[in-house]
C-alpha cells in the first residue's frame, strides 16, 4: 500500500468539482497537503449541467476530480428517479466535453457500485458491470454514473483523452450526511442509535430485513484512491476501489449500536425495501494497478463516524 507521491502533486492545479461534498472535502485537504492548487468547484458557483458553466470549472486545469453527483439514500432515490437520472448524467457528459476542449491532462470521474446489476455474482468482478440491469431504486442513479466508463473508453479512443472512472464501494466517515430522509445506510443507523441512546429509548426502527450484505469503504481511504487512479491509470477498463469485505446490514447495525451505547430493541421494519441483496466487490484489479488497499478498518471507522455525529449534535443550536 502506497501513498499518494507529493512530487506529482506539488503546484499543479487540479479542480475537484463537488469539493465541499462530503468525500470532496477530504480529497480537497489531502491535495492541500500534497501542496497541489486546488479549484474547489461548488453548485453554488458552478452549474455543470449548463455546458459554459462546467468549461469555466475546468478551464486552466490540469487534473480534474468529478464527484460532483446527486445522490443519497434508498428513500431519497424513490423520490428522485428523474433528477437522479437528468442531473448525474449531464453533469457527466459536460466535464467530460469540456475537460477535452479545455486541454486537461487527466480526468477521474468516481463511478459507483450501484452501476452493477441487481444480481451480480459477488464478490462483483468488473467484468460483470454489464450483465444486467442495476437495481431498481438506484438504476437511475447507477445507470448515469455507468456512463461515465462508457465516456472514459469513448473518449480515449475518439480523442486520445486521459481519463478514468474507478467504481467506488459504499462510503461512510465523518461529516456524512446525518439526514435521516436522504442518507445512506451508515450515517442513518449512526444517527438512530445516537439519539435513541440519548433519550433512552427502548427501540430502534432500521429499514429492511436486515438480511442484505453491503460493503462499506471509509472516506479518507476513497479519497487516497481517487489520488492514486490521477497518477496511476493509463486505461479506461472499470477498477473496483474499496476493501473486499462483505458486511451484513444486521451485523451492522449490531455493531453500531454497541459503538452509540443503545441498550434498547432493534426493530426490522420489513415492509421497507432491502435494496440490492448482496454487494461486496473483487478489489484485485486495484491492488495490482495502483497499490491500493484500504487502511481503515470497518469498526475504527464506525467509531469515528460516531464521534463526528455526536460532535455535530453538541454543535448544533437549540431548538425552542
């Protein structure tokens, strides 16, 4: 496992659009490290889903990071199919296009395990990205970001243009995204536990059976990737980042609500969807290409996650 080298980094000037998102913000702090001029492309700032807007993000870059997306959990995919669809797709074509015209070295657009199909064989190979259809509460979601390897591999060969797109496990960590209506997994039962333990409640209602396996990549270690795919892939094949562990969604749960000290029941409520059955990938194909591997196991990174939420609670003003 190696680390990013500082001397690839230092004052080139990279551009990571959605930068003040929660995986943004530590790419963002580990270029500043590495002494790199960072661009920190905010949708405040920069609309990419206007064509003029993204080229002005990426213009006089030399590397662009594109993780930029709309996304959140299975409740906020439901009630989002078309902007999930829409927005990650344009948003997509439009730093690929525009990076080209603009002249960028290399661009490395974070793809996601959700672009697999509902039934994929695990752990997930990249050869099997293609044999069926995601999911159906993230297809909209996974199919946008699949184009991204579609744009790398036809961009390559149209135009000769650098670029990868790294399929990225499930994350978690600090500063995630603690809203109960549009958060992922982790970051929801984190939320729930804390607060139930707070209370003392004597039960906590988690979505689901509890049956599904998800796997679960800590943010700081995603984030080392990204950096690693910018200096180390020289094709557009797909590249599997995230730790090869499969974690049961019930395992999970149990964990964390040891980690928030809850004492109380857990409750499956059943009549809410699972989503995929089972996810966990072959990460290989990164081992051998970019020497990554990931450094954080799952439960110091719960624990960290835990103790970022609790500090954002004591944070936050009072309510009347």
């Amino acid at each position: 496992m190696s680390p990013p080298d500082p001397r690839l980094w230092e004052g080139k000037a990279v551009c990571v659009t959605g930068g003040a998102g929660f995986l943004g913000q530590v790419v963002v702090g580990q270029l500043e490290e590495l002494g790199a001029r960072v661009r920190v492309v905010r949708s405040a700032e920069y609309d990419l889903r206007v064509a003029e807007q993204a080229r002005a993000a990426v213009e006089d870059q030399e590397i662009v990071l594109h993780l930029a997306a709309r996304v959140g959990g299975i409740g906020f995919n439901r009630r989002n199919p078309g902007p999930l669809a829409y927005d990650n797709l344009v948003m997509g074509a439009n730093v690929f296009e525009q990076s080209r015209l603009a002249g960028v070295g290399k661009l490395v657009a974070a793809c996601s395990v959700c672009a697999y199909p509902k039934h994929t064989p695990v752990p997930f190979t990249e050869d099997d990205l293609w044999i069926g259809y995601p999911e159906e509460s993230n297809a909209p979601y996974g199919l946008a970001k699949k184009m991204l390897l579609v744009l790398s591999d036809a961009y390559r060969r149209q135009y000769g243009f650098d670029s990868c797109a790294p399929v990225i496990a499930n994350l978690y960590g600090p500063n995630d995204n603690f809203d109960l209506e549009d958060s992922h997994v982790i970051a929801a039962m984190v939320r729930k536990f804390v607060e139930a333990a707070e209370r003392g409640e004597d039960e906590v209602v988690l979505w689901g059976s509890g049956s599904p396996s998800r796997e679960f990549l800590y943010v700081d270690d995603a984030s080392r990737a990204l950096l690693l795919c910018a200096e180390r892939l020289e094709g557009s094949e797909p590249v599997n980042v995230g730790t090869g562990t499969e974690t049961r969604i019930r395992d999970l749960a149990e964990t964390i609500r040891r980690l928030a000290g809850f004492e109380g029941e857990i409750v499956w409520d059943t009549s809410r969807p699972d989503g995929q059955p089972s996810r966990y990938l072959d990460v290989s194909r990164a081992r051998e290409r970019m020497d990554f591997r990931a450094a954080v196991g799952l439960e110091e990174g719960l624990e960290h996650t835990v103790e970022s939420f609790r500090a954002q609670a004591r944070a936050a003003p009072a309510t009347a």
